[in-house]
C-alpha cells in the first residue's frame, strides 16, 4: 500500500514507519518538525535499508496537502500529527485547538476531496476522564479535563459524525494506554523537548544522569503500593496494531473506537525498581503531593483490539525497560 503518515518523524510514527517499510509498504511522511527531527529518517534507514518519502509541511497548510495528494496516490492515512503535552495544552489552548483540531479538519477534508476514506487515528485513553473504572472498554462514557484530551475527544467525535455522514470511510480510532520502551536496534526511541512529563523519560533521565531526582507524585492512592498504576506498552507492540488496523480496515464500518494497552497495571514504584534492576543505576526519588488531575488506577480492556485485529501486545515489563534504557543510554542527548 501507499500510505501517508502524518506525525511519521515523532516518537510512534517513526516506530510504525519501521514496521511498515518492513512489510514493503510505500511510505510517504508529512511532519513539521515541531517536536521531531530529521536525524530520525537516517536511523530509519539504517534499520530497515529503505527510505520514507518526507515532506516538511504543516498539516494544518491545506495548499501543501492538496499538493502532496495529488502528487500521490494514497491508499490509506496513518495521522499521528499533534501536539501531545498535556501541562502545555492548559497554557496554550488555543494552539492545542488550532493545530490538534483545525489541523485534522484540514487533513480530513483535504482526504474528502481526492476519495481517500481509509483513516487510522491517534487518540488516546484520556478520552475515558476520570470517572470510569478500570479496565476501560470502549463502550463507557468518555469526557477530558484538559484541552489535549478536548482534542482527541473532538476529532473522535468529528470523525464519528463523518464515517456516519458518508459511508465510504472506514477508521479505526486506536485509544493508546501508556506508550513506552524503544526500537531493539537503540537507534530510534522517545525524543521529549525539554524537561520529561510523562514518567519513562524522567525516570531515564535521572538514570542516565541528565536529572538529579525523580518526584514520585503520591503514594497514597487506593493502590497495591499507594502510587498511581497505569498500562504500559511498548512501542513495537503499539506500531504493531497500527499494522493489523491498517490491516483490517476493510472490515471496519464507520469509526471504530479501538483500545490499545496490554491489560496490566504497574505502579510508578514497580518501573522505578523494575529501572532500576536493569539499569543497574540509582534512581533517587521524593515523594511529593498528587499531580493535579491524575487518578489512580488505569489499565485497558484490550478484547475488541484482540477480537476484532487480531492484535495482543507481546512485550512484557522487562522487555521495554530493557530497550528505554538501550534507547538512553546510547543517546543521552536523544537525537541532538
Ligand atoms: P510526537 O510528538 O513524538 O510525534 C508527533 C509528531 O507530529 C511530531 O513529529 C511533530 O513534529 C508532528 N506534528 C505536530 N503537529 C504537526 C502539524 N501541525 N503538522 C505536521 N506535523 C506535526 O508524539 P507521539 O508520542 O509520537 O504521539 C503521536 C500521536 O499519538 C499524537 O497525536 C499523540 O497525541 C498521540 N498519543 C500519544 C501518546 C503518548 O503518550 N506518546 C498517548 C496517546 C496518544
Ligand atoms: C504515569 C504515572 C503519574 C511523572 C499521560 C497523558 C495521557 C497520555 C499518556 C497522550 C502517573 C506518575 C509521572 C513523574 C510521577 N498521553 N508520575 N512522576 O499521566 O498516565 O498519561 O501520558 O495521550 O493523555 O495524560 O502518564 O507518564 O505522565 O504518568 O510520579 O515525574 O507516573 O502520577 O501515576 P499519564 P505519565
């Protein structure tokens, strides 16, 4: 297949880009390089001995993706493009909107207007809010409490109305729990601009020296160990379900809500210590008060994802602290 992957330079398109060129898919990527860089089209060349097409453009310049469509003939769209920190986005909304929201708009009206109708989305398990109990399943009531999760729970609903709208589309919306862990080879990994938010990168930061300590945020949760519990997945496993969504479809009718996560939780102490045997690095930590807007517990009901693409993660614990910290410690300074 030829397929467009908006968002290819960053952390999960790059991985996916991987297993795509694997399969001997055609690969054309559209990145702006807000929070990516071009090294990661040389690594993913050495990887796989293939090169992506890039295009350096913004999804949100309609003109430079009516060219790009008419240049190409896609079969399919793979739209990673967006901008994903979840503090920044309560600082600068109206970017998060513009970018996140009015982008996909312009993606998906731009795919309306060359016939193609084959989609797989980004979202995100933040769109379950804080009031369902895990495991999560697609069928509960989804909310936000930032405007990062708006955006996700906007376009999720901007391309329910669509698929309903004319049913030519097919997309699968894959809900991504906790994404985590590198490529084996150590040479593409997760890239954060500037001090971490999300747990892995601090923790290997701190390891690999660049961070003095780590704050864990509580240890009074209503969990095993009093801190938070989320699902982890690796990387490899998550591009890997973008494979079989790609895969399946076909088989899909309208816009199907997929869950992507492994089923398990693991508390925030269990990856320090977890980190820490594999590293075999000290891990200083405090704890420190609840980070606003966290809950305790999060992990997936993964049965439609199992049921439907045929799809079940494969990588355990071990396995993505074992190539976080091959991904680090090769490139303290990622891909600078
Ligand atoms: P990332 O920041 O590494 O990758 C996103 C890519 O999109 C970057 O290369 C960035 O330069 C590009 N981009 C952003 N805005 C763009 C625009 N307007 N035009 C063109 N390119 C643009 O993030 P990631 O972790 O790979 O996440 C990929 C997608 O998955 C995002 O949509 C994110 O919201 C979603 N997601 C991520 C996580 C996670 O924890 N990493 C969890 C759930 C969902
Ligand atoms: C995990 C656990 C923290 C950092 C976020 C987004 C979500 C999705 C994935 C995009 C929690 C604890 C963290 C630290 C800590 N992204 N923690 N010290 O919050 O589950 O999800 O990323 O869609 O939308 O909200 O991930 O990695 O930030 O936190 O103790 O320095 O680690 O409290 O329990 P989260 P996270």
């Amino acid at each position: 297949m030829k397929l467009l992957i908006t968002g290819g330079t960053g952390y999960i398109g790059s991985h996916t880009v991987v297993e795509l060129l694997n399969l001997g898919h055609t690969i054309v990527i559209v990145d702006n390089l807000a929070n990516s860089s071009t090294e990661v089209l040389s690594r993913i060349e050495t990887i796989t001995g293939k090169s992506p097409t890039f295009v350096h453009a913004d999804i949100c310049d309609r003109s430079a993706l009516d060219c790009l469509f008419t240049e190409h003939r896609f079969d399919a769209v793979i739209h990673f493009a967006g901008l994903k920190a979840v503090g920044e986005s309560n600082d600068i909304p109206l970017s998060y909107y513009h970018n996140n929201v009015s982008g996909s708009i312009t993606l998906f009206e731009v795919m309306a207007s060359h016939g193609v109708k084959k989609l797989v989305f980004s979202s995100s398990a933040t769109v379950y809010g804080e009031n369902n109990c895990s495991p999560l399943d697609e069928s509960m009531p989804t909310s936000a409490t930032n405007p990062y999760g708006q955006t996700k729970l906007m376009i999720e609903n901007i391309l329910f109305d669509l698929a309903k709208s004319d049913a030519d589309w097919s997309i699968a919306c894959l809900r991504y729990f906790n994404p985590i862990g590198a490529h084996q080879s150590g040479l593409i990994g997760e890239n954060p601009n500037g001090i971490p938010n999300n747990l892995l990168p601090y923790v290997s930061q701190v390891a690999v020296g660049k961070l003095p300590k780590l704050q864990i945020f509580g240890d009074d949760y209503d969990t095993q160990d009093g801190t938070g519990v989320r699902d982890y997945i690796h990387v490899v496993d998550l591009a890997l379900g973008h494979v079989k969504a790609l895969e399946q479809l076909d088989n899909i009718d309208g816009c199907q809500p997929i869950n992507l996560g492994t089923g398990n939780g693991t508390s925030v102490l269990e990856i320090v210590n977890t980190f820490k045997d594999i590293s075999g690095q000290d891990i200083p930590y405090d704890i420190v008060p609840r980070r606003v807007g966290d809950i305790a517990t999060v992990f997936a009901d993964a049965s439609i994802a199992n049921n439907l693409l045929g799809w079940q993660a494969k990588r355990d614990l071990a396995m993505m602290i074992e190539d976080t910290w091959r991904w680090q410690s090769n490139n303290p300074n990622g891909f600078a």
